[in-house]
C-alpha cells in the first residue's frame, strides 16, 4: 500500500543545523518522500530563519525533488496536519547559554550546557515550551510523532511523556551516533558488522559491543582507545582520557559526557581556564555561529558546509533523519533514542526515560533489554535520574525547594551556600524566561539579590 507523502515542522527552524537536518531528508527522500516541510521560529529568530530557510530551499533545488520550505513565525499555522515535529530550539537563545555558564564558573563550579547548573536551568526555560507546544498538537496534528533534538534531551523528553501526557515521542542525541561511526575502524571492522547495545540516560550512557557471532568486543575498543585511535568523542568535550583501569572493571564504553564525572577535576581546570581566558564554549559556538550564517547568506551556497561539523552537533541528520524514516516505512532499524524505560534498565522505574538502543517502527521505539548494572554505574545512574524527576517537577511547578534539591542532588554543584547562591543568580538572569518562578524570584529582588558585581558587569560588556 502506498503510503501518503509526509508533512514535517521544524522548531527552531533558525537554528544552523537545519541544513543538515535537510541534508538527510535529502538523502533519505526516496523511503520518506516529504510533501511540506516547514520552519518555525520566533521573532529573536526570524533574521536567521529566513537565512538558513532560503538556503534550505537552495538545497532543495539542487535535488532532483520538489519541495517547498515554508517559514512562519506562528507554529499553529505550521502545525495543522504535520506527521512530525521535530524540536531544536533554545529558549533565551545563545546568550542565556552564556549566562548558564560563566555565573557557575564565577563561583568554581561547572558550566556547561546539559550538565551542573546550566543544564538544570535550561531544563527549566525549556519544558514549559515544549508543553505548551504539545498542547498545541493536541489540537492541531494529534497523529504526529514528536521527535525531540533540544537539550536537555532526556529530561525535556520525560517531562514530554509524563507532564504533557504524549507518547509519541523520542528524544534523539548525535553522541551516540558518533560513537558508533568512530569506533569500528579503531578494531579494523565496520558498523555493519557489529551489533550496539546503549543503556542509561542523555549524556550519561554507557554501551557494548558484540561482534556478528555475538562475541564481546567492547574490551578491544578500550584498548584501542588507548592507542590515540578516534573514538567519536563529541568536538564539544575536553578530550581527557578516562583511567582506563576504570574502564576495565567497568567493562562498558562510557560517553563522552562522563568525562564531566569520571575526571571532574581536570574538566572543571579546563572549563575554568577557558572562562578566564578564551571564553566558555557557549561564546566559542557564538562565533562559529557568526561564520556559519555568513556562509548560508551566500546565494550559491546549496550544500551543508563543512565547518557545521565544527559545532558539535554532528550526525544530527543521521539520528533525526533516520528515526523518521524508520517509523515512516516501519523498517524497525536499531538507533539510540530516549524512550520508555518498559523494563529495559530495570535499575530505574518502569515508566522514567531512558536513552537505550531501541528498534524503530511504526509503533515508536522498543528499547531492548540491557539488564542490571554493577553496583558503581548503577548508584551513578539512580543519582541522577532522581536529580531530573527534582529538576521536571521544578520546571512544571515553580517548586523552588524542589529546585534546590536538584541542585543539592547534582554531582556538578558542590553543596552549600554557594550552591543557592548560583540557584538565585540563575534565577535572577533568567527571569524573562521562567515565569513559574516570578513569586521566588520577586521575594529574591525584595532582598536585595543580585548577580555578582563583576559578573554582573562583564555580561552587560558583553552584551549578554
């Protein structure tokens, strides 16, 4: 039976990695043939919109297929009848980022995007967007599959099925996908003739591998690790090597975000030696950003430059792409997405989300079963699906207690008053963009609260 052509919404349609994201629908045109495809951002993103939307219908034009991209800034006239929406946007825009990471810095603590304080507070500007979004396809495309991209993936994704009450949805991330393009070659094979098994959470997964007679490999790859062989480590990390002893009683391939946990004191060195010199990697992305928009302004630009790679986000096309076509033509393909527990990490609840290799159909995700973890990565991964449930509920209710647990909970922020000290400031910088605080965040202008002089000072030099 012929299937209808498809009809898919980007939010966050601005964002430099659209081309990419059209790339593999490009690519994958033949098994997922799209007969709208649409852009949505908001007017902070219209100029870049309009950018990467006329170089995405470039792209378009230099294919043998005729499709339109549409650009709007109101997604419910986008909505109506979508078969998927897919999420890459970031509320506040690069500058919150900025913020999320030098006020933790000023104090000696991480800054970073998904983890530590930045990470929690992203997730609070963050999921009351993405709920309001699913109220919007409630009413507008209640067939659609939400397919989500934005950070924090796993905890926007959860608070997606258990706040917005919406199961068609998958949480996708590129970190795995580029582990699983890199690592082959480091034992002289091929993707093709391994078999992946990934459990755990966004950013903070482990996985196996199984040669095609399902003999263990994963012990041949840490050693090759160990060569200075590419690992597919993401170009947003600090390349520290983990102890390999660890990871040989661990016998099991951490991401590379466990850097953050594994080797905290030299990341945190190397995070603070940029704050105080280059900049964080927020204001390193802010100018490749600036360059890459200057390439998509070009008119004869009609192909995904290289220097995207240089973003961090590479393979994005692959993991988006990808899942959607294989729910599309039901091809129950293996890809690494942030489903429904169901069992599959029995170390968690049933009902959380997990990031798990999961086969991909018409139905959605079916993760696969890794089983129980040892005693070191299962306290590891109970400690921080426990940190999330405090930072969702936080993000939903304005809970400033709640709030404070996460942040208590976080293995990133060190306990004490410098920990509620970041909490307020965060909570002060962003107040724009988190009204389910406005009550705690007045009480905390009433008494006199403010961001540190000098941070405070160099944000505003800054623009920021």
């Amino acid at each position: 039976m012929e299937k209808k052509p498809v009809k898919i919404v980007t939010i966050g349609g601005g964002s430099s990695y659209t081309p990419e994201l059209m790339e593999g629908f490009i690519k994958r045109y033949d098994e997922l043939p799209i007969k709208e495809m649409w852009l949505v951002d908001i007017e902070d993103g219209k100029e870049k919109m309009e950018i990467v939307g006329k170089m995405a219908q470039r792209m378009w034009d230099a294919s043998p297929y005729d499709v339109k991209v549409h650009m709007t800034l109101d997604r419910r006239e986008a909505l109506p009848g979508a078969d998927f929406v897919t999420t890459q946007f970031r509320v506040g825009l690069l500058n919150a980022r900025v913020k999320d990471e030098r006020i933790p810095f000023s104090y000696g603590m991480l800054g970073q995007e998904t983890n530590g304080a930045g990470g929690i507070f992203k997730a609070f500007r963050t999921i009351p967007v993405i709920l309001s979004i699913v109220e919007d396809m409630k009413e507008l495309c209640p067939d659609a599959w939400l397919i989500n991209f934005t950070n924090p993936s796993g905890m926007v994704t959860e608070s997606v099925m258990k706040y917005g009450k919406w199961d068609k949805v998958i949480g996708l991330c590129n970190v795995p996908v580029g582990a699983m393009m890199a690592e082959p070659a480091t034992i002289g094979t091929t993707l093709d003739q391994l078999v992946y098994k990934f459990a755990g959470l966004n950013h903070f997964h482990w996985h196996k591998v199984y040669d095609m007679s399902g003999n263990e490999v994963t012990q041949k790859i840490i050693d090759a690790m160990y060569e200075g062989k590419d690992s597919g480590i993401p170009a947003n990390i600090h390349d520290m090597p983990f102890f390999k002893e660890q990871l040989d009683t661990m016998k099991m391939i951490p991401c590379g975000y466990h850097r953050y946990y594994y080797r905290q004191q030299e990341m945190l060195a190397h995070g603070l030696e940029e704050y105080n010199t280059i900049g964080t990697r927020g204001q390193q992305v802010k100018q490749t950003e600036e360059e890459l928009f200057e390439l998509y302004k070009d008119p004869n630009l009609d192909h995904k430059p290289e220097q995207l790679a240089k973003r961090g986000g590479a393979h994005y096309s692959d993991a988006a792409c990808e899942t959607i076509a294989s729910i599309y033509s039901n091809a129950n393909r293996h890809i690494v997405v942030t489903t429904r527990n169901n069992g599959a990490v029995p170390d968690l609840p049933v009902d959380c989300a997990v990031e798990v290799s999961a086969l991909i159909g018409a139905t959605g995700a079916k993760a696969i079963a890794f089983g129980p973890l040892q005693p070191a990565e299962r306290g590891w991964l109970q400690c921080m699906k426990n940190m999330e449930m405090c930072v969702e509920e936080a993000a939903v209710t304005g809970d400033y207690g709640k709030a404070l647990q996460a942040f208590i909970l976080n293995p990133q922020i060190p306990s004490g008053a410098n920990a509620k000290r970041v909490l307020d400031e965060l909570l002060i910088a962003h107040k724009k963009y988190l009204p389910q605080f406005a009550e705690k965040i007045a009480e905390l202008e009433a008494e006199g609260v403010t961001i540190k002089d000098d941070v405070a000072r160099e944000l505003t030099e800054k623009g920021l």
